[in-house]
C-alpha cells in the first residue's frame, strides 16, 4: 500500500508492512524521468525557453545540472502522470521521439519507483536547426558588423 505524505509517496516495506516504510519524494520521480527524457534520442533539450535559459545560467553558476528541470509530475498512491515539454531535434520524426520518449520514462520510472506511469504528456515547444545555436549567432553577428564596417 502506498499514501501520498508531504510531497511523497510511502510504500509499505513489505507483504505485511512490519519492515518499515519507504517513502519516494516527488522530485526523486522528477528527476528519473528527467534523465530518461534527456536519453531519448531526437530530444536535444527539456523546459520551455525561459525556464531553459534560467536552468542554463543556473547550471554554469552552480557547475550542476537539475536533471528535473521541464518535468512536472503529479504521484498518487501507487500511480503517477508526467508532464514534459521538449525541443526535438531538426529531422527527428517527432511522434517516434514521442513514442520512445514514453517507453523510456516509463521504464525507468516503473522499475526504479514500483510506481504505475498512467500517462505522459508531452509538449514540444520547439525543433532546434544544427548552426542557430546563440554562440555561432554572436560569431555571425560580429562578421556582419566587421563587412559593414
């Protein structure tokens, strides 16, 4: 048996409970799924733009990534939805990303957790084009200026 407490999920520690409890906090099945997305292949990354270039800028200061990050999950008692919003890569058949991005979360979440996955929304928010990264865009931009000049 499994109760959602503070933020978590306590599962019995065994057939009659008498070995204790285990209780799963909700951003530990945030981040096995966060992990799981960003192994899918043709996802280049995970969040929406602003919360993806604050992440960015966190992760440089702190020299951390949160593997959480653009994962949201709602974990029940012994059932758990999870909400992802991604940027897939140019030429990646999206609904194949989808479909395997589902298997691999699910995998994952099931057999680290026991929990059910019940369902997995996902929002692609954006398809990254090889070379508009921002760091040839500043090289573009400075070349620009140097012919005009």
């Amino acid at each position: 048996m499994a109760t959602n407490e503070s933020g978590g999920t306590t599962l019995d520690g065994g057939a009659a409970g008498t070995r204790g409890t285990t209780t799963i906090a909700d951003s530990v099945v945030s981040t096995i799924a966060g992990i799981a997305v960003r192994e899918t292949d043709g996802v280049y990354s995970v969040g929406k733009g602003p919360s993806r270039a604050i992440g960015a800028v966190r992760d440089k200061v702190s020299r951390s990534s949160d593997p959480g990050r653009g994962v949201k999950v709602e974990v029940g008692e012994k059932e758990t939805a999870i909400d992802v919003d991604i940027v897939v890569e140019y030429g990646a058949p999206i609904l194949d990303t989808a479909r395997s991005l589902r298997n691999n979360v699910t995998d994952a979440v099931e057999t680290m957790t026991g929990l059910d996955v019940v369902e997995i929304n996902i929002n692609v928010n954006d398809v990254h084009v090889p070379g508009s990264d921002d760091d040839e865009d500043e090289d573009e931009s400075s070349t620009r200026t140097s012919r005009v000049q």
